[in-house]
C-alpha cells in the first residue's frame, strides 16, 4: 500500500493484526519507553498510545519492530526499489531484459520531489512543550526525538536536489536549553549536515535546517538510508514510498507536506550547548558533550499528528530492523562499490559500528606457492574509508575461495577466519585515528584505533571447543568459558589502570607458554569482569557485545609470545582482548526498578498488552 501519511499507515496495521492501540494514560517519561522495550523483546506489534500525558497527540513506536512488518509497509514498492538498485548496479540488465524492469521505469517517476504550496499542509504553529517530550533511559539529559528526518540544504547549491535527509538524535529538552527557543543536535561534521554547516560556517551565515517527524514510513527509512553521493534522499523516499515527496519554502525553510511534525531553525556557527547523556545503541550511555544549538523558529503539526518514536539500546532493538531492512535493498551494491569486495556485514550484535565482517577476494595472488593475504588488505583500506563503514573498530576480512562463506553468519565467519590466521602476520592495526562518537572504548571523544584481521589460505588448525584443564587455577581467573570455537573467555579480576592490565597480563601470558599445549586450538582470549555470559545460545551475542564495544585495539590488545618485527605486531600462542570494564568507559544501560512495576499494569488480565506479559 502507498502510504499518503503516518495516518494511514496506522489504520494499515491495526487492520491487518500489526498494531495494538493504549487507550490508557502513559507517561512519557520513562513509561513508554520501558513498554516497548518489552514488547520489542517479545516480538510484538507496533504500539499506538492514544493519551500521553502532558500532550494533546498520540504516539507510535515499534513500527519498524520486526523485518516482516517493515516489509508489509512496503509490500507494494520493495521488490521495484531492489531492481532499481540492481538497474544502478549493472545499467546493461535493462537492455538485456527490457520488459522486466518496465515497471522500475515508471517507479522511478514518483522519485522526482513535487513543489506545493505551504497552506495545503493543514499545518498549525505549536510550540516544543506541546510535543510527546519522551525520556527513554534514567540517565537521559531529557527528552530526545529517535526517528527525525533532519534536513539541510548546501549553501552553494541550494535547492532540495542537493540537500541532505539524515536520522541525527535531536535533545528537546532538559540541560540549559531554553524550552520552545532551543534544542540540541547531535551529528559528526563528516556527515552531510556536517558538511553543511562547515561551508555555511565559513562564509559566517547560519545554517536552516528543518526537522520533520511522522509522515509515510518510506520517509522515516530514507532517513537512515546510506546513499551514494549525489543521490538525493527525498528521490529514494518517493520511489519507496510509491509517492512523490511533497514540499514547500516558507520563510526560507523547507516543509515536508507530508510529515506530522516540522521544527525549523538556526545553527549559528560556533553556538554549541551540552547535549546529552543518551542511551545509545551501543548499550551504554553516550555522555554530555557540546553539540550544535538549533535556535528554533517555528514549530508545526497537523490536527491528528502522530509522534512517532523508537527505543535504542544494546542490540538487538528496532533499529536492527532498519538494518535488516537496509541490506536486504541495497546489500547487492557492495561490490561495485568496492571492487573485489563480495559482502560487508555490520554486526548488529556488537552495536554495529564497532565490529565489521567482509568477504573479499585474493583474485592476483594465486601463484603465490605461501598464500597470505594480499589484495585483502588493499580491500580493508578501501572499506574502512567508505562512508560509516569509517566508524569500525575491528573489521575481520577473508577470502571465499569458492566456499560459500557468509559474513551474515558471525559464528561460522569467525570459525573460518581463526581457523587461517597467522597471528605473527594477519593482525594489522591502525592507530590514533577516528571511531565512532558513540564509542567510548578510545582515548577521546571520536578517538581510538582500529585492527584488520585478514586471513586467506588453506585451514591451519583445528579449534578447541573445552575449556582447558587447569585454567581456573590461575589466581587472577575466576571463571572461564568458550563462547565460540577457538575463544576462550577468562573471568578476570577487576581493571585498575593501564600500567596495572599490562603487568596483570603478561603475567598471564607467561603462566599461558609454560603450560605447554595447554593453548592447542585457541586463537583468541578474552579478558572480562562485571559480565555474567549467558551460557546458552546467547552467549555468542554476549561474546560479541562484550569483546568489540570494551577494548580499544590499540591499547587492549595483548598476545602470548608477542613481538614487534620492523614496526609490526604480532604474537606466537593466541591474541589476548582485554574487555574489562574501564574507568572512563560510558555506564551501561539498565532500566529503572520502579518504572518497570508501574508498566505492569499495562499487562495485567485484561489489559491492552496481557498477551505479552
């Protein structure tokens, strides 16, 4: 169904058995929140809360909760976006099968944005405190907006052809923001707004930009949609939504016609205020920091607007959907891309950013008689400058030769690449460099470091699936598991500092080679603390979250036998990662105690969600 507003879309799924309504009372401070959190891990429908308190409008959430249901919303325009993104990919298919793509054509006719006038928005001016000003964790420094398409336009070639649609956290709330005057925006200057408000800030003009919330599904997904280069976002939420994106200027700003909520503003340059803490989707807070100040102008919603919003926090959450979602339409680009590069897998599962799976090829190496990787690593560079894929902190590349290997399947890609690699060699790092804002395992705000593990060849070992005999005897070892073949996960004693872990390990790593055999099949250890590892299948997600969101290559990486040859890292027994907590790592997220017995009543007999109780 083509969407024409959030409204619809709403009715769409509540017909169809995909949303539940809450007629009762919410409070938006941390209430709604835990809800759908709840209900997410259940595996439940998309929730329309119809009286939220301190607020005239209805709000929605979990609409994107499960891949099936993301894909009802676009049952009728999915399959001709794929082809569209395979026409982009390989132009000469068109000619090889004209009438199979005929219809693409025709849908890429509802890409081209349409002008309007501003009056057939049905618009009404309202003021911030209006809006559902939800706080989704205790630690939040106020009310945040999860879903907003941010909209920016490039002050030398304006116009909405050139203009960037990005999903960048907005705080509305709380800190010293002035309420209904000010609100706060959270972006990295590499991203497109970014990029904006550099040229805006260098000839000292203030940046517009205009924040839509609602509107067709399709707009909410363009949103976060990682398109090439001058490929406008409002062309793909068109095409997708099956509907040309309606707009219009009013003083000087762009209105999306079809969103429920529009905020226009200034960002001034060099006007910053505190913005945060946010529960991120990390699993931790993302703590205060100064960000660009949005001096808000004016603020507008339709009669029966609807404020939609998600919950993020340690994966699998929502947003794992629009991951899905994501890679099912434009998965097929990669190899163009980045040539010889087959598939490239974010980890949900480690927060995404922080740890990155690759198939490449070694397609000049094969009369090397010692095969290593080669190609591998030109590979890793090109990927590690592409776009978001930037942001990685570990990123693990191999070969397929002709095996079917599947980076989407962690434990099977990690089981085939500690199977091949040579860890006197195939450990490269790169230091003092950029990570994700979000990630606080580096030495600053966007600062740490990052390590490819390449392996290409024929199997060298067989890995160990039993914890060693013996290795809970060590006086710093409490507990110890395998999580994965050829991991080993030590319970470690608590982290003090830097000088302290390094002393504490290579103590370890001598105990370790005086042990002989002891390490037979183990490749890679892992060092933890106040974790308690599930011991069952969700161990792995465990062993993936804990392992990639706490180290900083650079500083956490330690190995039995370790070296350096002429500027290289390597090490003789198996590479050690020290993912203890640390002292200026972000908190971890928990939910509140209280909230979650004032939601029971949510769930009682009777109630609107005791199916999911």
């Amino acid at each position: 169904m083509n969407y024409r507003s959030l409204q619809e879309c709403v009715a769409d799924l509540e017909k169809n058995g995909h949303l539940v309504r809450i007629k009762e009372e919410i409070d938006p401070n941390l209430e709604m929140a835990a809800v759908h959190l709840r209900i997410f891990a259940k595996n439940g429908p998309a929730l329309l809360f119809e009286k939220v308190k301190g607020s005239r409008y209805m709000a929605v959430s979990n609409l994107f909760g499960t891949h099936d249901r993301s894909k009802f919303m676009f049952r009728n325009t999915f399959h001709k976006m794929q082809e569209m993104v395979e026409l982009r990919n390989n132009p000469l298919s068109a000619l090889r099968k004209p009438f199979k793509y005929a219809a693409t054509g025709l849908a890429a006719i509802n890409a081209l944005p349409r002008r309007s006038s501003f009056s057939s928005g049905g618009f009404t001016e309202i003021n911030i405190a209006d809006l559902p000003l939800i706080k989704h964790w205790p630690m939040d420094g106020g009310a945040f907006v999860t879903l907003p398409q941010v909209y920016s336009e490039d002050i030398d070639k304006p116009g909405v052809m050139n203009s960037n649609l990005g999903m960048y956290r907005i705080q509305l709330n709380g800190n010293h923001y002035t309420i209904n005057r000010e609100i706060g925006l959270h972006y990295q200057l590499h991203r497109g707004i970014g990029i904006h408000q550099t040229k805006s800030n260098a000839k000292n003009k203030p940046l517009k930009v205009s924040i839509f919330v609602g509107g067709p599904p399709s707009h909410t997904l363009a949103a976060v949609m990682p398109l090439p280069e001058g490929i406008s976002e409002l062309t793909f939420a068109g095409a997708l939504g099956g509907r040309r994106f309606r707009y219009a200027y009013v003083d000087g700003y762009c209105v999306s016609l079809d969103a429920d909520f529009v905020i226009t503003g200034e960002v001034h340059p060099g006007d910053n205020k505190p913005e945060g803490p946010f529960g991120d989707h990390l699993g931790y807070y993302s703590l205060q920091h100064p960000f660009p100040l949005m001096r808000v102008h004016k603020v507008y919603a339709k009669k029966n607007a609807i404020w939609p919003f998600t919950v993020v926090g340690r994966p699998p959450q929502e947003d794992t959907a629009f991951g899905a979602l994501i890679h099912e339409l434009s998965g097929s680009s990669i190899p163009n891309e980045i040539p010889g590069v087959k598939e490239v897998h974010a980890v949900d599962a480690a927060g995404v950013h922080p740890l990155l799976l690759a198939v490449g090829s070694e397609r000049y190496t094969p009369y090397l008689i010692n095969k290593r990787p080669a190609e591998l690593l030109t590979q890793a560079n090109r990927i590690l400058g592409t776009g978001q894929l930037s942001l990685a902190k570990y990123l693990f590349i191999a070969a397929d030769e002709n095996t079917g290997l599947n980076c989407q399947d962690a434990k099977e890609f990690l089981k085939f690449v500690f199977e091949r690699i040579d860890t006197t060699r195939d450990l490269h790092f790169y230091t003092r460099t950029t990570i994700d804002t979000l990630d606080y395992s580096g030495d600053g705000l966007n600062e740490g470091s990052k390590l490819v593990v390449a392996a290409f060849g024929e199997k060298k070992r067989e890995l160990v699936q039993k914890v060693p005999d013996g290795i809970t005897t060590f006086a710093e070892v409490s507990d110890a598991l395998m999580p994965l073949h050829g991991v080993l996960a030590l319970k470690f004693k608590p982290f003090t500092n830097q000088d302290t872990a390094k002393k504490e390990i290579a103590g370890l790593c001598v105990l370790l080679q005086n042990k002989a055999g002891m390490m037979d099949g183990i490749v890679q250890i892992v060092l933890y603390d106040d974790f308690e590892f599930d011991r069952g299948p969700q161990g792995l997600n465990d062993y993936l979250w804990i392992t990639y969101t706490r180290s900083n290559p650079s500083h956490d990486i330690y190995g039995v036998g370790e070296f350096i040859s002429n500027k290289h890292w390597g090490c003789k027994g198996p590479f050690i990662v020290d993912a203890r907590k640390k002292p200026h790592h972000a908190p971890q997220l928990k939910t509140d105690t209280e909230t979650e017995k004032k939601i029971e009543r949510f769930f009682k007999p009777g109630a609107a969600l005791q199916k999911w109780a």
